[in-house]
C-alpha cells in the first residue's frame, strides 16, 4: 500500500484529504441544519446542503477505494484532477466571496478560515498530483 503511495508521506496526505472531505460530508448529511443556520438559511436550505452531499460523497467513496485497490491510485488522474479542479474553484470563489468582489450582499458570511481552509485543498491536491503523477498518469 505504501509504495502505491511513493511513500508514506502521499499515502498519509492523501488520508487527510480524505478526512478533510468526511467532515463536511457528515455535516451535509446528517448535520445540515447547522450549514443552514451558519449561513442564515431557512430549514428550505437543507436540501441544497444535502444536495451538495451527493456530490462530495462519491469523492470520498473513490478516494477511500484508492487506498485499498491493489494498485492504488494508478491510473487514477481523474480523481485527483477533479479534487485539484473543485478545489481551486472554490478557492477562487471562497476568496472573491470574501473580499466582496461577488455576491456582496446575499446575506451569507464565510470566514478567512474558510479561504485558508480551500487554500489548504488546493495545496495538497496539486502537491498529490505532483507526487503521484509517475503513478496516476498511466
């Protein structure tokens, strides 16, 4: 398994991402009254949440699959691009967000925590890519 991974260190990051992505998954699944109420939703917003759910449960069902395939994530570039992908997007639009450059005045209020946070996932999936790219490239 490890050297699948090129090591340990893309095997252990790899592992974080995948609980990066469990923990707002649990929340959208079975917490999403406090997505709604973090973000001044009414209760009609829990579909939504859950909705989104159904997008990100798949990333960590594959994810989680690439740990124990005998090989791996070889061949497995799409997994990872659509990680690198999705996460520079909500980069870009948690910062533009932020600073106001978009939907000023929505009501909704995210954090810096949250830029840092998609900061992070960016980071680490192009770190992944790179560290991987003599594996998932086949």
């Amino acid at each position: 398994m490890i050297e699948n991974f090129n090591g340990v260190f893309f095997l252990v990051i790899h592992i974080i991402v995948l609980i990066m992505i469990s923990f707002y998954l649990i929340r959208i699944l079975f917490a999403p009254s406090g997505i709604t109420e973090e973000f001044g939703v009414d209760k009609s917003g829990i579909y939504f949440a859950r909705i989104m759910g159904t997008f990100i449960a798949p990333l960590f069902i594959i994810g989680t699959y690439i740990i124990f395939r005998d090989g791996g994530p070889a061949g497995c570039w799409i997994w990872y691009a659509t990680l690198a992908i999705t996460s520079v997007l909500q980069l870009g639009y948690e910062s533009s967000f932020y600073y106001k450059k978009i939907d000023a005045n929505v009501g909704a209020k995210n954090k810096l925590l949250d830029v840092i946070v998609s900061a992070i996932f960016t980071i680490i999936s192009l770190v992944l890519i790179m560290g991987l790219s003599d594996k998932i490239y086949l």
